[in-house]
C-alpha cells in the first residue's frame, strides 16, 4: 500500500469517528443504541474478515470468543470485584490466551474441518457456560445495578457511554488492521490474500501470520462481546454465545460487503442494517433475502459490494 | 571443505510415491548448475524438498555447513535460498514495485539493513520493471513478470537461487536475455540451480548440470563435456 493511500484512508477514519463522536450530543437513545449495534456489527466483522479475508481461516465459530468475553467480563466485575473499567481491557488478554488453545487445537484441521471445528468448539463452550457454577446456568445472570451504573446512572448517559466505547473500539480495531497492512507484513498478508501456496513459497511464514490474525481476531473479539454484554445488561449462553448474531450474520456482512478489504464490512453492516429495519417484520422471507443476496454476490461479484463500487468509480473516471 | 549448498542422499515421498531417492548434488558460489529432467522427473520435488515446501523422508540439506532439513520455508528465505518459483507466482493485487519489495518483507529486511539489493539495483537490472512499477503484477508480459520473480527472489538477499522452470512460456531471445543477466549475478558471487526441461539451453548457459530420471540423478557432469546422445538417453532413459 502507498503511504498516500494509508493517509488518505487514516484521514477519513479519524474524520468519519469525529462526526460519530459529536452525534450522541443531538440524537436520541434510541439513534444510539441503533448506532451502538452498527459499531459492534463493523468491528465483528472487520475481525471476520481480517481472518478470512486475508489470512484464509475461514471460521464460523468465532462467536466462541464474543460469548467468553462477556462470560469473563461478568466475572471479572461480578465476581472477582474489578472495576469494570479495568475489567474492560483485561478481556484483551483474556481473549488472545483464550485464542491461543483454541487455534493450537484447530489449526491440525483443514479448510471445511477447521470451519466445523471452530463451530463445535464454539457449540461445546455455549454448553460449559450453562454448566460453571455462578453464571445462572442456562438461563443466565443480570448485571448487578451497581456496576451496570458505573456506566453512568441515567440511561442518557450509560447509552453515551457504551456508545462511544463501541466506536473508540471499532474505530482501533480498524485503525489496527490498515497499520497492519501498511506494515512489513502487510504485503504479506495481501499475498496470502491472493495465493497463501503461492505466498509460502516465496518465504511468507504463514504459519506466523495466522497465528498472529487469530491471536488479534480472538482479543478484540472478547473485548467487543463484553461490551456487547452491556447492551444487553445480562449474561447467558444462548444470547452470548449466539452463532446468528455472532458469526451467521457476520459472514453475511463480510461476503456482502467484499471480502479482504477493510473498507467492505462497513458497507456490509450498512446494508445488512438496511435491510434488517426494512424486513425484519416479514420474517422467514427476511431470512429468504439475505441469503440470496449472499448467494446472488458470491455468484455475480464475489467482491461485494466494495468490487461493485471500485468498478463503477473506475467507469467514471476512464469516461471522464 | 563445506559446500555452499549440499543435498545429501535426499529422499522424497508423496504418500507411497517415491518421487526423490537418493539424490545428492552441491552447489558453489559464483556457478551456475542445471537440474535437466522430463516432465515429472523430480525437479520440482527437488526444490520442493530443498526450501522445505515438501519435508523429505531421509537425507539432509546442509546449507553453509548449517543444516536445513525439514526446515521452514520462511527460515529457508531467511538462511539465503531464495526461489523463483515456477509459474512465476506474481501476486495480482500487489504493484510491479510491492511484488518485489515483498521479497525484502518476507526475509525480515529493511531499508536499512545493510543489504546490498535495492530497488535502484533492481531497476538498474531490469530497467522496465521502473518503468511499470505501478502496474499491477499480472498486467506485464510473461517474461517481464518473470523478471518481477527473479527480482522478488533478490530482494532476500540470497546466496544461492534456485530457478524453477524460468524459461517455460518465453520467447527465445527474452530467454537470452533473463540467462545473460543471470550471468552477470552469478559472475558477482551468487549461485544459482536452474531447474528446467528445455535441455540444449540449460547445458548452454550452465558449468555444471545433473539429469534427473524418475526421481533419481540419471546422469551428471560438466555442461561444456555433455554428450548429447548419453544426455538424451539420461533424460528419456532410452535412445532417441
């Protein structure tokens, strides 16, 4: 990548959260808590994407890490007594070690078995989280009202607060993934993008790399799932570690959107959100549509909606 | 004395395939060796074998003394084995310009690393690689691209060059020209194996060069002794 273009892309980052930033001043909780959910969809998606986009690790059991986070969260407050605040970033670290036996045990299987056994692993935690002893069992536990204050004690100001936490937090991880690129391995990673055979070949240590992207997938991960938890205000397996919301519709967003381009899960999440206020009442056929269009891009323009839109601006500018 | 690189009773096998038995060549600094062979001889194993992409059953590769059997592809790099692999293996979405800078990336070098392969010295080397340096990878022609390879391979500062097939799909005369620069590199120190089919022009631009049959060295020796007939025979196992 030319260092232009990563200013460029730097430019509008900071420019595009500015605005964001300012907003929770002038629209309602609603607005936000709808914003709030569009932040979380982007960065779930960027970390989706950044596996399977440029590191061809291809999951669909990454919900695992969305459901442990909240889970370590809670225990973390709840529990152990921790700030929240602090608690917050140590899911960070929490999420990379958590990271780190999963994919040891992943890792010896390929493409279509990695992808069901990251589902079932994921299925397995779901299934121990309703077992441990003080998390509610199946059916969950809420969020004391003390710490859920910490957040601010009017809804105002907690939506503000989990708002901006969202974005600050999408914002980094986007921030991270353009540094990536932009870094010594950056070319790397496009070339596994392109041929991981191909890359390997010429010295790309892949093994590395992937390594790296699901250590980095899984930390932001729990860190974006306890954040989620806060939205929500409560944990429990089915709605922590949800595989629609956590990984179905994730997979929907990227591929929509265009894989292997960071500016593809945000318009992804723009169209899936689109279509979720205008569909979601008409039920299965909601459904229906979404995993047509899905369909309808990997046939048409495997690039998504991003490929789309780099097509018809080339068309102009040739024209012009 | 220590060979530059030496394959040492190397053997190879796909499953219950035996593609590679007992194969045992060096290389020399400032020399260039000919791996000839039919189409499924073992030449691409071989390499295989060398830079760690396929881990051999027995036998050793020893590089500088050092031994780098079922070693990483990435340390492989890193040690000073670079490859040009077949199929030239240009990335779409990078530029001419980030193909070849990948090959400093992925051997952990930088700008200031001392290294003596720049950019300027590349462009110096194949002045048309300037010229499209913003292009993309896979809009040059198949003999430029190769020459994006080979400089994507010297971007790692190798010692030794393992060249796969480099002339497979090229004009004659942009065969000439890939070989004569090879010449001039080889002439500064590097060591470079070309692997290829086409028999007469890697017994022309090589001092040394092995026939592979059936996974086996069939026959070796000085390129400038080679007999064509005993190099015909090695190379079909049978007359002509």
């Amino acid at each position: 990548m030319e260092r232009n273009h990563f200013l460029i892309q730097l430019f509008f980052l900071l420019v595009v959260a500015g605005v964001f930033g300012v907003l929770p001043l002038f629209v309602d909780n609603g607005t936000m808590r709808f914003l709030t959910d569009f932040f979380l969809l982007i960065g779930i998606a960027q970390l989706w994407n950044l596996l399977a986009g440029f590191g061809g690790i291809v999951s669909i059991g990454q919900h695992l890490f969305l459901g442990a986070g909240a889970y370590a969260f809670f225990a973390m407050t709840s529990i152990l007594g921790i700030h929240p605040y602090v608690s917050l970033p140590l899911a960070i670290p929490f999420g990379a070690a958590l990271a780190v036996p999963v994919y040891a045990i992943l890792s010896r299987l390929k493409l279509a078995y990695f992808a069901i056994g990251s589902w079932v692993l994921a299925e397995v935690m779901l299934l121990l989280a309703g077992k441990i002893p003080g998390f509610g069992g199946g059916s969950g536990v809420s969020l004391s009202p003390s710490i859920v204050k910490t957040f601010g004690t009017s809804i105002g100001d907690r939506m503000s607060n989990i708002y901006w936490l969202a974005l600050g937090i999408t914002v980094f991880i986007i921030l991270l993934i353009i540094i990536l690129l932009q870094s010594r391995h950056g070319l790397a990673l496009k070339a596994m993008r392109d041929n991981e055979t191909a890359a390997m070949a010429v010295g790309v240590n892949t093994v590395f790399v992937k390594v790296l992207l699901f250590l980095i997938s899984g930390a932001f991960l729990s860190l974006l799932g306890a954040v989620g938890t806060l939205l929500r205000l409560r944990i429990s397996p089915a709605a922590s570690f949800n595989i629609t919301d956590g990984t179905i519709f994730i997979i929907f967003i990227v591929v929509v959107g265009g894989i292997g381009r960071v500016i593809g899960p945000v318009l992804g999440a723009i169209i899936f959100l689109v279509l979720r206020e205008t569909l979601s009442a008409y039920g299965p056929i909601y459904m229906i549509i979404l995993g047509g269009l899905a369909i309808a891009t990997m046939l048409i323009e495997p690039k998504g909606a991003a490929g789309l839109f780099g097509r018809i601006s080339k068309k102009i500018r040739n024209a012009g | 004395m220590t060979n530059l690189l030496q394959v040492c009773d190397l053997t190879l096998h796909y499953g219950k395939f035996l593609a590679l038995k007992d194969i045992n060549i060096h290389i020399e600094a400032g020399e260039i060796v000919a791996v000839i062979g039919a189409n499924g001889a073992g030449k691409s194993s071989l390499i295989k074998a060398i830079t760690g992409l396929a881990p051999p059953s027995s036998g050793s590769v020893l590089f500088e003394g050092k031994n780098l059997t079922n070693s990483q592809t990435s340390s492989v790099v890193r040690a000073g084995i670079a490859v040009v692999p077949e199929g030239r293996r240009i990335f779409p979405s990078l530029s001419v310009e980030e193909n070849i800078l990948m090959g400093r990336d992925v051997a952990g070098l930088t700008d200031n690393s001392g290294s003596p392969w720049t950019l300027e010295r590349i462009y110096d080397l194949f002045p048309v690689l300037e010229e499209k340096r913003k292009l993309s990878g896979t809009q040059l022609s198949g003999g430029q691209q190769q020459m994006i390879a080979i400089s994507r391979a010297l971007m790692t500062n190798p010692r030794v060059l393992l060249c796969d097939e480099i002339s497979l799909g090229l004009a004659p005369t942009i065969i000439n020209q890939l070989y004569d620069q090879l010449r001039l590199l080889v002439k500064e120190g590097l060591a470079v194996l070309i692997v290829e089919q086409a028999m007469r022009t890697a017994l022309s631009v090589s001092s040394r060069y092995y026939c592979m049959l059936e996974g086996q060295i069939s026959l070796s020796g000085l390129s400038s002794d080679a007999d064509e007939e005993a190099v015909i025979r090695a190379y079909f196992g049978r007359s002509v």
